[in-house]
C-alpha cells in the first residue's frame, strides 16, 4: 500500500477538496449523470403503452424510451429473462407518475409476446434524495433486484449519499422495503454494480471514501446472502492509494467466483504514473482475494472507464478508454480491448477497436454472444461538430479474429448521444439504449433514453427430419421455418446431441429452408441449423435426430452346378454384401417370388452353404441378407435337379479293392485271434465222478494235475464219534467238527484252477514261472506299459472312424469300401485291445496277492 501524503496546509485541503467533488460530478456521467436543464414541458395524459419498430433489417428504427418525459433521463441499466422481456431501470426527473419533480427512480418492463412496455413502476418511493445511478440484476426466479445511489436518511443511513438496493419479487410483482447497502459507510458512497450468483446471493461494488481510505475513492464490496437476507460488512477491494479508485465493474463466473475491474491513478504493480485498469477477483471457496493485477500493460498513458463482461466460456472480456499511441492508436483517446482465459489465466494482447478513428472515443459498452463474438459500442466526439457525439459499433469476429468495419449506430441523431448500453438476447439479437438530447421525434432538447435494436442476427431456426425416419435409403431431410433477413443456412451434423456449434465446421450451406443429407453408414445422426446473414449467426436451432437404417444389397446367387445333381449335396455361391452381418437360406419346391410366409432352412454368416437332400426332385433356392437394421429383398432364384441313383454303381477298381479288403480282413483277424486270444486261454478238462480228487488243466498241448490232500477222519470232540472230513457237523451230537471240510477243500481246487488258468503266449508252465518271478514293481510297470498300449490301440481305432468318415463323403462305390476297411482295421485292434485288458487284470490279481503275502 501507499502510504496517503497529508498536508496541513489549509489551501492545499480546499483545492483537494474542489479537485474531488468535481472529479466526483463528472465521474457520475457514467451511469448518473445529472442534467438540471429544464424544457418545454409537455403535456403527460397517461402512460401509454410504446411499440418497438422492427426494421426488416440492420438496425431497427430509433424509438425514444422516455418520450413522455420532460427533463432528464439517464442512469439506465437493463436485463433479460428467460422469455427475452426486457427489464429496464432508469432515473429521471420529471413527475411521471406523481412522485414529483425529484429525482426517482423507475423500473418499466418490455413483453416479448406482445412487444409492448408495461406501465412505469415508481421504485424508489421510500427515498426523497434520489443522486441516480441505478443497476439491475435477475435471478432464477425472474426476482429483479436494482442499487441506486441515495441521500435519504433510512434506517440511520445518515444523510451521506449511500447505495440503496430493492427487490421486486416476481411472484407478487411488488417491491420489498428499501435496504442500505453501504449502511456503515460514513462518506460519499457512488457508481454501484450488481450481480447474483448461481445461489441467489447478491454482490455489489461500489466507490466510497469511507475508512479506511477517507480522502479518496476506493472500491468497496458487499455481499447479501440469499437465506438469512443480511448484508456482509463491507470490503476494500482496491488498494487505499493517493488517487481516486472509480468505475468500478462487476461480473461472476459460472464457480461463482467474483471478478471485479476499475480504473485508478497509482504506479503501484509497475502501472507507471498514470490511470489504468485494474483487476481483481474472490475465490468464493477458499473466501481469499487474489493478487492485484493491471489489465492495461501495454498502456503508457492515461486509461479510463472499463467495462467487462464474461463470456459463457468463463473468457473475461475488458474494454477501456485509452489515449496511448498504441500500435500506431495515434493520440487520440480509442477504445482498447484484452482477453483472460479464467482457466488459465492467460491475458491475450491488447488490441485497438478504433484503430481507424481519429476522435475522441469514450464510454464503451461490451456484449459477447453464444459463439464468442464480441460486440462493442461507444460514443465518439466528432472533430467537425465538437456539440455532436454520435455512436458507433463495431464487433469481433472469433474464427477470423478480426475486428469488423465501423458501424454509425445514431446516425438521426444530431445532438449528444452518450453512455451506451448494449445487451444480446437469447436470439443473439443486439439492444442498445443510450442517453441523447437529440430532438428527435418531437422528444424535446431535454436528455431522453433512446433505443436501438440490431435485427442483423436471425432468429434461430426450429428445425424437423421430414419422414420416413428411419430412411432406409441413407437419405435424411431437414425443414425448417424461414426466419426473415437470413441468406443462408449452416446445416451442422454429429454422431451425439449438440449443445453448441463451437469448433464444429458445416456439412453444407443452402438459401434453402430444407436440406437433404445423404449417409451411407448406418446409425443415429443429430442435426442444428444457425440461420446467417451479413451482420452474423443466429442461435443453434433445436437439435433433431435421424436414424439411417439401410438393409443390405440382395445376393446375387450363382447358378448350381451341376443342375442335375446324384449324390444329394447341393452347393450355394453368392457374392459377399459388405453390410450385412447374416444370409438367410431359403428352399422350395416351387419358384420362389417371395419369402414372406417361408421360414429359412438356415441362417448362417458366410457366402457360402451346403444342403443336403435325400429326395429326388426339383428345387429352388433363394438368399436373403440382413443386418441390425432390416434384411435385403431375395436374391434370383436359382434352381437344381435331385436324382439320385436306386442302385449303387460300383467301379471295377472299386470292387478289387473290396475283394482284397475282405481277404485282408479274413486273414488278420484269424491270425490274430490264433496268436493272441485263442492261445491265452486254457481249457479244463472234464471229470469223471471217480476221479474227482483230481483237477486237470489242459492248456494248448499240455496237461497239468492237481491234485488236492486225501479226506480224512475227523473224531467229534464232544462225542469221540468218527467223521469224515466232508462234513461239517458231528453226526452223533451234531456240535461242529475241526479241520478242514470238504467243501473249503473244494474252494481251494477253484482257486488252484483259477492260478493256472492264465493268458501266455507259449505256455501256462511259461506264465506261471515268469510271472511268480516278478516283484510287485515290474508287476506294476508291466500294468501301466499294457494300459498305454491300450491308448494307442483307441487312437487307432478313432483313425478308423476319419477314415471310413472320409470315403462317406466321397459318396458311391468308395462308401461300401471305406466300410470295409473300416470293418478290417476295427476288428484286429479289437481282438488286440480285449487280449491284452485280460492280461492287464491278471497281472492286477498276481499283484494284488504278493502285496497281500508281503504283510
């Protein structure tokens, strides 16, 4: 901060003193300015209501806002709502609705449905000592909410000029009591703004000399929050420095964050010694005040009166009034412009809006619009007519980049027009009010507000997608209502819903109010117009959807060949469609014209199919594709002839084949069922009832006896009777006998004949030497090589199967021989495979019973 250099000298005090206040009077031009000329007063029946005129094109005709009003009216602010009414404020010092010659401030509304104003509403009925000065904010509820600078002693405001703020609620369409914003604030409090946030908060700032600043200007901030409906105490936003802080600007971004511009003579932050435009903003989350910054860095002279506005992109846009001989701006005062991308914090490089001006150009007014255009109108002092100011428009083209020429906007007007207001509505459509004493239209040499609206911007279109939707050729149509004043149409497409058409290029421009866009890939497709002319774009237009669903191309389906057909299989060609994703197969013993009541014998996703056919005749096929959005109409027909022979025609190379086969077939199974099955089993020989102590087993040329223990006698050890062994019980007492029976005799003979009957390929002597020689280990190896043998001999036997599959397919006499060979190969591996799971078990028992020795 600057520490304020004090002098007590009495006449430096006065000449500070009339420095300030006359600084202060023309300071307040800017929004307030007084005019206390009188003229010849007319006559005020009532308050009609004021129709405005809307030129067909360019510019509308000039309408005087305060017609009936016979001295001065300034100090305007204006809003739009969500139906594009315009609220309007202003101060005015005529008796208009019996308030007095005082000046008041009023408040009158501008129906978009039926163009006309409303009656004036009188808002600030609760004060006496109106100084002017009013702006006006909206919320999301349509509450209107107006700051004005006011003298009047309310609530023990005192009577310093304080800021005043009401509300008009919407609902009731009355006006709450009077508040005091600046209540604690003991000094000239002047040139207020407001703004709401995205909660209904209310922000305001304003200059005032209250503490801690006292001898000049600086720029306060207050905030009124929407639930408790309190003021905050006030902040010092500027730096208390030796200078005035005035014109003070005021905007919020869509986090809600406040930013706020004004103009101050100080050389702190290296602005040099001379005004510039300062900024600064209030992180609402973190409730801290960033740095100060000097916007007008390039300027090294005098800078004045910012404005700023903030795009719906979050861009901060700033306009001054400077005199510096920037890039060649001459020393004139012109109109300076710069750009801050919020995110980033990247400022852009000055640049000079009235380049090619040579006067005076002051007070300029901002606007951006949906597509980033910047729209800026100032008054201008002409050299040739130092008592006419007139008005002038020019607008920033953000594709090129470009500044575009100067437009005279009060080109009627031959007197004063100053102070410019300039607002875009939903439509992109510009309205300008300004104060003028023109006397235009019998208003009188008395300072009026003037309006102006820009129809060069076309209403936005209302688009529709003419049917059928979905198209099933690819074709989608737009229609559109004609909108007055537009040349051409931009037509703009995307694979989404479109919000905005920023950084999107065309897909065609017609003079048109209907388009045709042809698609050759199926989906859904959205579509916005923006209706232009030579002045701009209007608005994106409601966004529209197309459904492109087109079914694919029918197959062309190759003759079948051959047409006479003896084996039954039919093959089907046709060429590939690249959309579709299947092919359905149709078949018919009639030609087929369509397919409507037929149900397809197949669906597949190949070009490509096979059928086949047991029964002699005719047939006819057709194909059909298809894909997510629908199936294509049917392929040509194409037709074939099933005749298939009764007999079999057997190829004389065929039957040799067969007659060797059967031999070969003969032949391996007898010498394999003699060398490994035959030759492996013993056979027992038959007893006689004389001779059954004996047991003979006869296995291949050989003869084995065995012959089990004689009977003997058993005595009873209860009765000493004498039994034979055959029996089990004592035949005199009947108590059971020792010793082994008969029968556990018997039971042993099985089991010697089941020992020797085993599988060998010489001998039983052979098997049962070999075998009782091996321990448990070769036992178990010799198991697993028979098992793996095994496998091999299933592998083999699934070879079989492939082949006789193989010679199926080939259809005719190889059928019969490829079941022959079949039947030859199967029946050794059988033989082999059931010989050798005989020994793997035979081994399993042998091992079984030396394991159960070994314990």
């Amino acid at each position: 901060m600057v520490e304020r250099k004090r002098s007590n000298k009495f006449g430096l005090i006065i000449f500070l003193n009339l420095l300030v206040f006359s600084h202060f009077i023309l300071a307040f031009p800017l929004d307030n300015k007084l005019n206390f000329g009188d003229r010849n007063k007319e006559s005020l029946v009532s308050n009609p209501p004021v129709m405005l005129n809307i030129a067909a094109r360019g510019w509308g005709l000039l309408e005087v806002f305060t017609k009936e009003s016979v001295n001065f009216s300034g100090g305007l602010s204006f809003v739009f709502d969500d139906s594009g009414n315009i609220h309007l404020v202003w101060v005015d010092r005529t008796d208009l609705i019996g308030e007095g010659s005082d000046l008041d401030v009023f408040y009158r509304c501008w129906n978009a449905s039926s163009g006309l104003w409303t009656s004036i509403e009188w808002v600030s009925s609760e004060s006496t000592q109106v100084l002017g000065g009013a702006s006006i904010a909206i919320d999301e509820s349509g509450n209107l909410h107006v700051l004005w600078i006011d003298a009047t002693n309310i609530n023990g405001s005192g009577a310093d000029p304080d800021i005043f703020y009401r509300c008009r609620n919407a609902s009731t369409s009355s006006w709450n009591p009077t508040e005091v914003v600046s209540i604690n604030c003991t000094k000239k409090s002047g040139g207020a703004q407001i703004a709401i946030d995205g909660m209904g908060n209310i922000h305001a700032v304003w200059m005032d000399k209250s503490e801690p600043s006292w001898l000049y200007y600086d720029i306060f901030y207050a905030c009124r929050d929407n639930i408790s409906g309190t003021w905050t105490p006030y902040e010092v936003v500027s730096q208390v420095s030796q200078y005035d802080s005035i014109c003070s600007s005021l905007v919020i971004d869509a986090s809600n964050n406040i930013h706020v511009s004004w103009e101050e003579w100080t050389s702190d932050g290296g602005s040099g010694n001379d005004r510039d435009i300062f900024y600064r903003s209030l992180n609402v989350s973190t409730g801290n005040w960033t740095s100060i910054e000097v916007v007008s860095t390039e300027s090294m002279d005098h800078s004045y009166y910012p404005r700023m506005i903030i795009s719906p992109s979050d861009y901060l846009h700033f306009v001054w009034a400077d005199i510096s001989d920037y890039y060649g701006a001459g020393s004139d005062r012109d109109i300076f412009y710069k750009k801050l991308d919020i995110a980033s914090h990247t400022w852009s490089t000055t640049e000079v809006v009235t380049s090619e001006s040579q006067d005076t150009s002051e007070t300029a007014s901002i606007a951006v619009d949906e597509f980033e255009n910047v729209h800026v109108v100032w008054h201008e002092h002409e050299a040739s007519d130092p008592w006419h100011q007139n008005l002038y428009y020019k607008y920033r083209n953000v594709s090129t980049n470009q500044w575009t020429d100067i437009t005279s906007v009060a080109e009627e007007c031959i007197g004063e027009s100053k102070y410019p207001k300039i607002k875009l509505d939903a439509n992109n459509h510009i309205h300008l009010f300004w104060q003028d004493n023109s006397d235009y239209n019998n208003s009188g040499t008395d300072i009026d507000i003037f309006y102006k609206k820009s129809i060069w911007v076309p209403n936005k279109p209302t688009i529709e997608i003419v049917p059928p939707n979905p198209s099933r050729n690819g074709c989608l149509t737009l229609n559109w209502n004609n909108i007055t004043g537009a040349i051409e149409y931009f037509v703009y497409r995307a694979n989404s819903p479109i919000s905005s058409v920023f950084g999107m290029s065309p897909i065609g421009v017609t003079s048109l109010n209907e388009y045709s866009d042809i698609i050759t890939t199926n989906g859904f497709y959205y579509y916005v117009i923006v209706a232009s002319n030579a002045s701009g774009n209007s608005s994106i237009s409601n966004c529209v959807w197309g459904w492109v669903a087109i079914p694919p191309e029918p197959p062309d389906l190759n003759p079948i060949s051959p047409s006479n057909d003896e084996d039954g299989i039919i093959i089907l060609n046709w060429n590939v469609i690249p959309t579709a994703t299947f092919y359905y197969i149709y078949r018919s013993k009639e030609f087929i014209t369509s397919v409507g009541n037929m149900t397809p014998i197949a669906q597949i996703t190949t070009n490509f199919y096979q059928d086949h056919i047991t029964e002699n005749g005719g047939y006819y096929y057709a194909v059909v594709a298809g894909n997510a959005t629908g199936t294509s109409n049917i392929s040509n027909c194409v037709y074939v002839n099933v005749a298939i022979p009764s007999d079999l025609f057997i190829d004389p190379l065929v039957l040799v084949l067969i007659i060797i086969g059967i031999i070969a077939i003969i032949g391996s199974s007898l010498f394999v069922y003699t060398k490994y099955f035959r030759r492996s089993k013993g056979t027992r020989l038959k007893q006689t009832p004389q001779d059954r102590s004996k047991i003979q087993i006869k296995f291949l040329d050989k003869t084995i006896d065995i012959i089990p223990p004689a009977p003997v006698f058993i005595n009873c050890p209860s009765c000493g009777l004498e039994n034979k062994n055959d029996l089990v019980f004592c035949k005199g007492c009947g108590c059971e006998l020792e010793g082994k029976s008969l029968g556990i005799l018997a039971e042993e003979r099985r089991e010697a004949e089941r020992h020797v009957q085993v599988e060998s390929q010489t001998s039983i002597v052979d098997h049962l030497d070999q075998d009782s020689s091996m321990t448990v280990a070769q036992l178990s190896a010799e198991i697993k090589s028979r098992k793996a043998r095994n496998q091999i001999y299933s592998c083999l036997f699934c070879m079989t199967l492939f082949i006789w599959y193989l010679f199926f397919q080939w259809g005719g006499g190889w059928l019969a021989l490829g079941a022959l060979v079949w039947i030859g190969a199967f029946l050794p591996i059988a033989i082999l495979y059931t010989a050798n799971l005989r020994r793997i078990k035979d081994l399993e028992k042998l091992r079984t019973r030396k394991l159960e020795s070994n314990r």
